[in-house]
C-alpha cells in the first residue's frame, strides 16, 4: 500500500518505518524542515535500538521517504497516520491542536476517498472531531469524497518499539465501516503470520478508550508495587521477596511489580492525567486512578528522602555520583524521569551531582536540567565516582547491573549506594562491605 505518515516523532516514525520494512511504501510527513533534511540523510532525531539501520535501510530501498509536503503526498497514498503529538495541556487533558490541525489541512487538500488513522494518543470521541474537521474544508471546497477515520492506538514499549511493532501481542483497529476494516487488517496481516487472532476489532470510541486503560491498568500496578515497598519498610518486611511471592500468582505475574523511583517518559503520566481528566468531564471522580498519580508523584522523591535521611537536611559539601536520568533503559526520553526530581531536591539541599547515562546526557544538559547549577556530567560510570559520598543508581541500564564494586569502594569516599530499582542482591552487597539503601526495606 502507498501510507503516510504524518508526524516524524517516536510513533510517528517508528510506525512508517516498520511499514517501509513489510514492502509498503511510506512517506513521512513534518513541518519541520530541517529534522526532514536529516531524516533524508540518516540522521536520526530519537534514540531507539534497530531504528536506524531500518531507516537507512528502507531509504536506499525507496520504500521510505521524507517530505513537508502533505498535499502532493496525500493524493497518491491510500491510507494516511495522524501521528502527530497530543501534549497534556494544563488541566491534564490531552492537548489535541496538532492532531486537528492535521485534520483540517487533510481536508483542505484530499482528492479522493482516503482512509485516515488516528494513531497518536487521543481521549475518547477524538475521531468524531476529526471527522468534523475534515467534513468541514470539503463543505467549504463544496465537494463530496468519501472518507473514513479509524483509530488505530500504537502500544509501543521505548527502547523495545522495532520488536513490539514487528512482533505485537495485539493491534487495536477501532471502525464502524466493513471497507475500512478490511482495508487495516489487509495492512496488518504480514505482522501476524501466526496468530492473526491478536488482531482486534471493535467500535472507534472503544478504541480510543483502550490505549488510556491499558496505560492506566500497568501504572497502577507500578504504583501500587510502591505503595506496598513503602510499607514493607515500616513493619520490616523485604518487598523484594513479596514481589516473588505474589508474582507467582498467574493472576497477577511478575511484570511491572517491581518496586521502584516511580513511572516517567512520555506514555504513563500524560495517560493517566488524561484519563482522570475524561472522567471528570463526564462527572465522575475516579479516585482509584487518582491515588495512582498520587503514589507515583510523591515517590520520585523517596530516594532523594533517604539521601537526606542518611547525611542530614543541609549537604553543603555533599557530592553523589548519579548512574541513569532516562526513565527507564533503552531510550534517551527523560520526561517525567524520577531523575529530574532527585537532582534538583539534592541540589536545593546544597548537593552537588555527577551525572552519567548512556544516551540521555545531551537530554539532560540542554533540556531538562539545563543550567541547573550543581550538575556536571561524565563519560563514563566509573568517572562520577571520584570524591563521591555516594553512588545513586535511577535507571537500571545493563551497563550497570555488574560493576566492579571494588572499583566504586576505591573511588567513592565511603562504599554508599543508594539504589531506586532495587538491582543488586543485598546480601552481596553487605558481604561487599557497602551500606546499601533500596525501595521497600530497612
């Protein structure tokens, strides 16, 4: 099929780009003009492992291209992808400006019947507007084209997103037309060889509603892991070992019930807000999804209090090596990184931070602690550690699942870790000779 994909951000160019790679050709859409330029010539703008090769790959075969030219592009292609990002405004709710003004501009310039996708994150009733939005420019050029608007939510995993598209355990097509339907599981189809059945089909508003609730349904079990480390740690239980002992359970399973910083990145905060914002709108209070932002926000700072706990209200003087500021590993993305939080609490209290990450480093210095006095960053793990009080590990990179720990005894000024995932074995870690804090124990 001849796609566009309109948006060049994570979804947006993860999704042509997997699409370029089952044989369609995708042209991806941007304003941006520059970040089109380098696209052009490999120039990646997200880190993502597998991306770029495939986009390199796919750009020498011509199965993908890049452009700022939604109308030439439109006209060719058979099915076209709102990708664009949908920011949380300031009441929480889903900002949903890009994705209308995409809608209003496809209206402008169709010329023949067109599938259109919302793919970017959308509350429920989404698609209706952006039905209206289109209906209204063909009014205005008064001609009639028949179109559809399908959603079609991505369920994408940062620093695993090649694989989840390639190989996913479901798509979600939302539609109430047989043509559009058949149209998307056509698409869809090579990515399910074996098990076509993960395709799922339902109604356009039960689609929208399903991407918040499986991002809400895994916070909470984020949030509610960390409710439960925060009180084994009151009455002296090890929330490690209740995390095996729970997540035997087949009912609840061992994924996303390990305690930790708290949730970040760009899916679980917005999702959540946006979610409790829906209910309110419609004149419910959703308490339960509520707590679960609640938990989560206060969280960030455990780490920070246990800092504090340990050297006392005033670290004038004070240095920590910090190993991780992504939100989790495999992905440059800091937004809404516990990382964030930790650093300015220590620096408000006089501490300085010596900061590594594998790729989220540039992300840091010029964004999201830009010119936060305090902060200087190194090379290498290993680098932080000179005349450090202590080490605070925050994401759990595999760089750093098997230092050499003679190697941080040497370094730092006295053998402290403070660990916000819970990643090295505390018996070890006693042998070792380290005072040693985790999430969830004393």
């Amino acid at each position: 099929m001849n796609l566009t994909v309109i948006g060049t951000g994570y979804v947006g160019l993860v999704s042509g780009t997997c699409f370029a790679e089952m044989g369609n050709k995708v042209t991806c859409i941007d304003i941006d003009a520059a970040k089109i330029e380098k696209l052009k010539n490999g120039v990646i703008p997200i880190y993502e492992p597998g991306l770029e090769p495939m986009v390199k790959s796919n750009v020498d075969r011509k199965t993908l291209l890049f452009s700022t030219e939604l109308k030439a592009n439109l006209n060719k292609c058979d099915v076209a992808f709102i990708a664009v990002g949908t920011p949380m405004g300031e009441d929480g709710s889903a900002d949903l400006k890009y994705v209308l003004q995409v809608a209003k501009e496809i209206g402008e310039h169709m010329s023949h019947p067109l599938i259109v996708v919302d793919k970017s994150t959308v509350p429920v009733g989404t698609a209706d507007k952006v039905r209206d939005a289109i209906q209204q420019q063909l009014d205005k050029r008064n001609v009639e084209i028949d179109f559809d608007v399908v959603s079609n939510p991505e369920f994408l995993k940062e620093g695993d997103a090649i694989s989840d598209f390639m190989k996913p355990d479901r798509v979600v097509i939302g539609t109430d037309n047989p043509n559009a339907e058949e149209k998307m599981k056509s698409l869809y189809a090579p990515f399910f060889r074996s098990n076509i059945g993960r395709l799922i089909c339902m109604d356009i508003r039960s689609a929208e509603m399903t991407k918040y609730v499986a991002n809400a349904m895994l916070a909470t079990k984020i949030s509610f892991m960390n409710e439960v480390a925060n009180i084994c740690e009151l009455v002296g239980a090890d929330v490690n070992k209740v995390r095996i002992g729970i997540g035997s359970d087949s009912r609840i399973g061992y994924s996303f019930i390990y305690p930790g910083s708290g949730y970040g990145g760009s899916c679980f905060p917005k999702d959540v807000k946006a979610l409790k914002k829906t209910a309110q709108e419609n004149g419910y209070k959703a308490n339960l999804i509520g707590a679960v932002e609640d938990v989560n926000d206060k969280q960030k700072l455990v780490i920070a209090q246990k800092v504090i706990k340990r050297f006392g209200k005033n670290l004038e003087g004070k240095t920590f090596a910090l190993w991780g500021l992504s939100f989790k590993p495999g992905t440059d993305d800091m937004r809404e990184a516990p990382a964030i939080y930790i650093c300015k609490e220590l620096i408000k209290k006089g501490a300085k931070i010596q900061a590594y990450d594998p790729k989220a480093m540039d992300e840091a210095k010029h964004f999201y602690l830009k010119d936060l006095e305090g902060m200087s960053y190194f090379d290498s793990k290993y680098e932080t550690l000179k005349d450090a009080d202590a080490m605070i590990l925050l994401t759990e990179w595999k760089e750093f699942r098997s230092p050499d720990f003679e190697e941080l005894k040497q370094q730092l000024k006295q053998p402290i870790i403070f660990d916000g995932r819970n990643q090295y074995d505390d018996s070890l870690m006693e042998q070792l000779g380290f005072e040693y804090f985790q999430i969830g124990k004393k």
